[in-house]
C-alpha cells in the first residue's frame, strides 16, 4: 500500500513536482478514499493508462480535472489544471506563455459548452477531446497508439 507521503515523493522522483497535481493523481488512484493506494487500485489505473480504450483515458481525465466531484467541469477547475500542468511543463510544445495556455482554455470551454449552462458534462468534454487534435497531443500518455 501506498500512503500520500510516498506517492508525493514518489511523484518528485519522476519528475511532477507540482503537490497540487500529484495530490489530484493520489486521490483519483485512492477509489476508496482510505488514505492509501492498494495493489488493486494501481493496476486498475494502470490498465486504464496502458490498455484502456480512449474513451475510458478521458473518462479517467475528466475525474482527475473534476476538482469537486460534481460530475462537471466548471471553467475555473480547469484554469487551476491548466496552471498546474503549465508549472509541470513550463517548456509546453504548444504554448510560449501561460496567458495562451488561459486563452486556449477559454476557446475550448467556450466551444465545448454546447448547453451554454456555464459547466462541461462528461459527454461535452469528451466531444471536444476527440476533435482537437492539439488538445489529445497534449494528453499523450492517454493516447492509444
């Protein structure tokens, strides 16, 4: 079992030295929310990442960026994603500064948002994962090959 320390510091040896990000991949690794990351956990996540279709990669994704649980995804969840991610990959193959990294996201909501109710369900989200290339090249450990 794997305790949150550990995967914190886990997670630095490979390279995520963002905590607000690795404690995101703890707590959507931890499905049963007891503090710990057990052997069946791991590989179900691992199975996802390395065998999972793609719908099941985004599916993972969206849980990961849907910071309170509410089963959507509001727009200032994902500028805290997007500023996690751009502290982790400061050297980002498509964007030079964190500015074009916040007004990408605001494109991409706006054009995902297909309700207009202000919120991305999964169904929303996904639609616009599958037709942007740039977005899916970003994700590329979730991608099949």
């Amino acid at each position: 079992m794997i305790k949150k320390q550990d995967f914190g510091k886990l997670t630095k040896q490979l390279g995520l030295r963002d905590e607000f990000f690795s404690e995101l991949l703890f707590n959507n690794f931890d499905d049963d929310k007891n503090g710990y990351i057990d052997f069946s956990e791991l590989c179900t996540v691992m199975n996802i990442i390395m065998k999972g279709s793609t719908d099941d990669k985004l599916e993972f994704i969206f849980k990961v960026y849907d910071l309170d649980g509410n089963g959507f995804l509001e727009k200032e969840e994902l500028y805290q994603i997007v500023e996690s991610i751009y502290k982790i990959a400061s050297n980002s193959k498509f964007f030079d500064t964190k500015e074009e990294m916040l007004n990408y996201v605001d494109q991409c909501f706006e054009e995902a948002d297909q309700d207009n109710d202000g919120k991305l369900s999964f169904d929303e989200f996904k639609t616009r994962a599958k037709n942007d290339p740039k977005f899916l090249t970003s994700l590329s450990p979730f991608q099949d090959n």
